[in-house]
C-alpha cells in the first residue's frame, strides 16, 4: 500500500455517522474513496457542493463537477449545490464538522502552516484559514516528511494558517495528536517502530508507554 492510500485509509476511521466534512485539496481528497461500509457522512466541497461521492472512474467525470482544486468528482443522490457565500457561512458558522487538510509543517503545539508567501509559484491559503478556524475538529493528512526533512517541526518556519491548533495529524509514518498542547504519538504506521518515528520528527513527541500499530 502506497503512503497516501496509508494516510487516506486511516483519516477515514476518525469519521463518525452524520458528519459533514470539507476535504483539501492533495491527500485529503482520497478520504472519500476509504469510507467504511455502511458510514454515511457528507462531503462539502468549498466551492458550493454537499454529497461529493469518490473520484469518477476515467471517462465518467463531469465538467462542472470538481473539488476546490479544480479536480473531478461525483455527486451522490440526493447531493446540492449552492453558491460561495453558502459555502463559507457554513464553515466560518461552525457547522462543518471535520475538515481534512493538507500541510507543510505543523509544530510541537498543533499549529499549522499549509500555504507559502505570496507571489510564489505555489498554492494560496485558499479557503484553509476559514477551515482551521471554524471546523470543529481539523485533521491534517501529510507527508511525514518531505525531502529528508520533517514536516513535524519544533516551530514553524511558514506563514500560520490559523491561530487556533489542529487536533490530530495522520502521516505515512504516524498518527499524532495535541493533547495538552503537546505532540502526543498516538499511532504508528504499519511497519514503522517508535524510534523510526523519533528519528525524523524534529519536534519533542510525548511517547506513551504503549504505542499501537495503525489498523488499516
């Protein structure tokens, strides 16, 4: 299994019967396709869509059907579309109740940094701001690290997306949570031991004195 089918898969798991959740763009798209059986949660997509269904089989897309990254997607029966405005005043009113985010380094406290400075040749903060401050629980899905180096961070070296912490981090390494303010590992990745997890994680984590392996 590839590492972000590992972080897709184990993301699902936190979703609970009824959620409404906002997935990024990137990984956090792939939740969709790992919901278990029988879990009925809603999709919103950002740009004016709940009941956003897995990534449409090659040939099936529609045009006017696409995630907040401009991808293709599916709509379930049932599923409504509406405009930005909407869209925002249900994020910024917190009535979304996950949302799934990607991100470029989060550090020792939960806070996340997923956008560059401006005028560069990358992404904007896009709706991420909105999202990490009004969803009710924010799950970041990321790389552990990205060219040898770690995306856990002691402090933030980017631009804050949020004043408010994340509650959990899923990686193809680990799954990490912010109890207290502290990186707490929760979880480790299948084949992947403690000190593999230390040993390229720049921030401290808190270790408990068990620490299981992710079920996926």
């Amino acid at each position: 299994m590839d590492a972000q089918a590992v972080i897709a898969r184990r993301v699902a798991q936190e979703l609970r019967s009824g959620d409404l959740v906002n997935l990024g763009i990137g990984i956090p798209t792939l939740v969709a396709n790992y919901v278990p059986a029988g879990l009925k949660v809603f999709f919103q997509s950002e740009n004016g869509l709940i009941g956003t269904g897995p990534i449409p089989e090659q040939g099936l897309a529609h045009p006017l059907l696409t995630d907040a990254g401009g991808r293709p997607i599916s709509a379930l029966p049932g599923a409504s579309t509406f405009d930005s405005a909407m869209s925002f005043g249900l994020i910024r009113g917190g009535h979304v109740d996950v949302t799934v985010l990607g991100g470029l380094q989060v550090d020792a406290h939960g806070h996340l940094a997923n956008w560059m400075i401006p005028g560069k040749m990358v992404p904007g903060m896009g709706g991420a701001m909105d999202l990490v401050s009004g969803a009710k629980r924010v799950i970041v899905a990321m790389q552990h690290a990205a060219k040898g180096k770690s995306k856990i961070v002691a402090k933030c070296t980017l631009p804050l997306t949020s004043a408010r912490p994340v509650h959990l981090v899923v990686t193809d390494m680990a799954v990490i949570a912010f109890a207290d303010g502290k990186a707490t590992l929760v979880e480790t990745a299948p084949g992947v031991s403690v000190g593999e997890v230390v040993a390229v994680t720049e921030a401290d984590l808190v270790i408990p004195n068990a620490v299981p392996e992710m079920q996926i």
